[in-house]
C-alpha cells in the first residue's frame, strides 16, 4: 500500500487494491480508522507478512465489516485475520486452504463467509459457533464429512457443499429449519443402502459403563478408581430420541435413505448405540414395524417441505 | 422459426438499439435464430448500459426483466455470483440465447433421461463461455445446466426467451427425475419486485 495513504485518506472507508500484485498490505492499514470494507482479490497475498503486524489492536480490527481476499495464495487462513472481532464478510475463495482454524469462531459477527475453491478436507465443528452465519460456500474442496455440529448454525439461509468427497450427511442437518439453498451436486454420494458390516461389539467396560447410567447405579469419586469416573462422564446419549440408552466409544454408523417429496434421496448417517436400538430410521432388513417406518417419513416429509430447494442441487 | 430468404447482419451498437432490432426482427412471422444469435454476439457490453438492471442476490443467482417484447419474448439480465449456479433445466419448446455481458459461465450439455429416470444422467458437453459470446439451446438440442465457477469474479448473461415463459422442468442429475417449476423475476424493468423472489422455489 502507497505511504502516507492514511495521511491522505483518513475517512477512508473502502479501499479496493484488487488485481494490484499486491505481496503485502503493509502497515498503512493500520492508521485506517474508517475503513469498513476491504477488497483485495486478485493480488500475490498469502506469504508471512501479508497482513501487517499490529492488526488486533488497530481500529480496523473493530472498524471492519467486509474483507476479500479471494484468489491470493493463502495456505492457510492468516491468524491475524482471526481478530478482526466486527467482520461480517469474509471471503477466501479460490487460495490454497487445507483447512479452517478452530479460532474461526472468534469472528462472532460474521454472517458471510466463502471458502469456495481450496483443498479444504475437513471442517472443524468450531465452524458452528457462529450464531450469525447466514451464507456459507465450502463448494470445490476436498470435503469428505460435515460435522453434525454444523447443525447448530442456527441462521443458516445458505449452504454450498457442490463438488467435494461426501458420501454422506449427518441426519443433524435436516435441524437447519432457516435453509433455503442446499447444493450437494458433484459428490459421491452413496446411492445403495450400505450397512456397517463391521461393528465391533462393545468391551465388558463399556457394557458395566452403560448399565451403570442406564440403571442410574449410585456411586461416589471414592467408589472408583479416578480413570473410572472420567470414563463414566463420557457417557454420550444414544442419538435416537427414542433410545434412552447411552454409549460410550461403542456405536453403529447406518445409512438412511430420505426422500424429498419422493423425488430426491439423502443419504443420511445415523448412529445408534446398538444394533438392536430401535429407531425410527431402523434398517430395512430388520423386521421394521410400518409405524416406525411411517414415523420416519413424517419427519422426514416436514424437513422435505422445508428444503424443497434441495432437489435442484 | 425458419430460415428466411434474406438473413440480415445486424450490429447492435448499444443496449437500447438491441433491443429495437428484437422487437423489429420479432414483429416479421418468421424469425432466424441464426438472425437472433449473430444479433446479440453484435452487441458489445457496456456496462453503463445495464447496470441498471444488474442486481445481484447474496444466495442466488437473479433474474432481472428488462424487455417483454410485445409478448413475443422476454429479454432479461441474470446476475451470478461467485460459486451461483443453476440446476440442470429445459426451456419448455422455447428458443433460449444467452449472451455473456461480464465474466464467464460455465454450460453443461446433458441428453434428456431416459422414460425411467433411474440413472446418472449422460453429460453430452461442456464449455465455457467468454464475454460477448452468445450461446443457443432448445429442447430439441437437449438440457443444461449454467454456473459461474469463479470464485472471485461475478458474471452478468443477458438471455432471450421465445416465446416467454415462466415454468420449466428441473433435473436430479443422479436419478434423472424431473420438477416442475415456477420462475419469478427478482426485478422487472430494473425495478426490484417486491414479491416473493424464489427462482425455482415450490409452487408461489
């Protein structure tokens, strides 16, 4: 950035260095007290001192609500970046991501954030404390999972997910009740039923672990060994909500097919403690009841009616 | 439309003039789609001209009315941001040209599924098409699908209808089964509609 451009500019409020083979934005930017948006797509950005040293304390950090740094060369998102506490825009597509930091949750105001087009294989469940989230584009990556987790973005309008590795989905993201737009084209999505052949029966830890909450056995810290006690308060709730059991390290992954108004079929990834936990998504080869397997399709067919937009993707 | 006795070579030196020649090509019975592509490729965009009309949504790619040609076709200018795209749609027996006015967008070519609809459907092709460049396609030719896969810049297309219509089919790529839906304007006459705004929503 040119010397003495807050000198010169200081009410700036949107400065746009696209397109400039900018390496570095320098510490102008910190003497910016207005600026709201920042666009500098396009540019050489992405080695160590691309972003000035300083910028969590800086009034931009406060000051900035939009910054895009898409097509740059970013490996990984800058930790600077992390403390610009007022962003709400934030894009990065087309750089060379392999991941996102967990920290992303410190931009609690953001509301749009773009990660189209980088090598981005997994994504943190950190991702979801971001109460403002409306738009979220993760499409052309090398996703092979969506955390259930993702399901707490609560405002969520906007989901971009085309053209990454998903076999599947957690059931958790029929929660979304805000999404309008779901894109899924483009990901090898499991179109047969596929059953977990390899469940490994749980050891004779687990088994006394479960009998113990699920019978609400009493016992004191002075009762057990201190391992023990850590290990009972791990007792995660079996997610089928007509399940009480708990499990522990032990559980089945099965695939449940559900329809969108008998046009589009999900596969959506269930786990249950057992085999032999009844859910309501239970597998076809078990002898399912048709109440249960109607059951399914009512909640089913409320999500449906909520993410019709999904059939288009 | 049919090929007349004389094709014309038209130059459209501006937004307006363009449309002026549509509505004089259009008032003839029959029209050349030869005629209609070399017509719109003629116009070279100006930004000016359109940008009127050029609203963009933050989720969807838009559609922005800009002529209803004495109701024999629809002019209008859709707006795709980075990563917008369309699903894989058919032009209910119309003629559809799409001219690039900004960036770039993605068409991919698919043959209608078979009567079953039980298959990944077959890409026929696929390109992409540059600024000023006018691409053609009717339901005899097969079903596409349009995106804009840069992730930095947003695309502008301007595309012709003719006959208008406000109802096509959507297609699941991996089974082939087909949707019927209703399109809405985000804008009509660089007027935003105030209205429900879903482009390929459930029935409104």
């Amino acid at each position: 950035l040119p010397a003495g451009l807050s000198q010169w500019f200081p009410a700036l409020e949107v400065l746009d260095v696209s397109g400039t083979g900018l390496a570095e934005m320098g510490t102008e930017l910190l003497s910016l007290p207005c600026l709201h948006t920042l666009l500098a797509k396009n540019n050489r950005l992405g080695g160590p001192g691309s972003l000035p040293k300083g910028l969590g304390q800086a009034p931009l950090a406060r000051s900035l609500r939009v910054l895009n740094l898409s097509g740059n060369r970013f490996s990984e998102v800058p930790p600077a970046l992390l403390q610009l506490r007022g962003l709400r825009s934030l894009s990065l597509g087309g750089n060379r991501l392999h991941g996102i930091p967990p920290d992303i949750q410190e931009l609690q105001s953001l509301e749009f954030l773009y990660l189209g087009g980088n090598f981005i294989t997994a994504i943190p469940p950190e991702l979801a404390k971001l109460p403002s989230l409306r738009y979220l584009v993760l499409c052309d990556n090398k996703i092979q999972s969506i955390p259930p987790q993702l399901a707490q973005l609560h405002s969520l309008r906007s989901l971009s997910l085309h053209n990454n590795l998903l076999t599947y989905l957690p059931r958790e993201i029929l929660n979304l009740v805000h999404l309008e737009e779901l894109s899924l084209r483009g990901n090898p999505l499991v179109v047969r039923f596929v059953r977990d052949l390899t469940y490994n029966p749980p050891s004779l830890q687990e088994l006394a672990g479960r009998t113990v909450k699920t019978r609400n056995v009493p016992y004191a810290p002075s009762d057990l060994p201190d391992s023990l006690v850590r290990y009972l308060s791990l007792a995660s709730n079996c997610p089928n909500p007509k399940c009480g059991g708990v499990y522990f390290d032990s559980c089945v992954r099965q695939i449940k097919f559900v329809d969108f108004c008998g046009k589009y079929r999900l596969p959506l990834m269930h786990y249950l403690c057992s085999p032999e936990c009844s859910s309501p998504y239970s597998s076809a080869s078990q002898s399912s009841t048709s109440q249960s397997e109607s059951d399914s399709e009512d909640e089913a067919s409320v999500a449906a009616h909520r993410m019709q937009k999904v059939l288009l993707g | 439309m049919e090929q007349p006795v004389q094709t014309e070579t038209w130059k459209a030196r501006s937004l307006e003039e363009l449309v002026r020649i549509l509505h004089q090509i259009f008032a003839e019975d029959k029209v050349s789609v030869d005629e209609v592509q070399a017509l719109m490729e003629s116009y070279e965009s100006n930004p000016e001209e359109w940008l009127q009309y050029a609203k963009f949504d933050q989720y969807r790619y838009t559609r922005n009315l800009v002529d209803s040609g004495n109701g024999k076709f629809n002019l209008m200018i859709l707006c795709w941001g980075e990563g917008h795209g369309s699903s894989i749609h058919d032009h209910t027996d119309s003629h559809c040209f799409m001219k690039i006015l900004q960036g770039n967008l993605k068409e991919t070519l698919f043959e209608w599924p078979g009567k079953k609809g039980n298959g990944e459907m077959t890409k026929k092709s696929e390109r992409v098409l540059r600024e000023n460049q006018c691409a053609y396609i009717n339901d005899s030719i097969g079903l596409h699908r349009v995106e804009n896969i840069s992730h930095t810049e947003p695309a502008v297309s301007l595309h012709l209808y003719s006959p208008p219509f406000n109802t096509c089919n959507t297609f699941d790529q991996r089974t082939g089964h087909k949707h019927k839906v209703t399109m809405t304007f985000y804008s009509q006459f660089g007027e935003r509609t105030v209205c429900v705004s879903t482009i390929c929503g459930g029935p409104h």
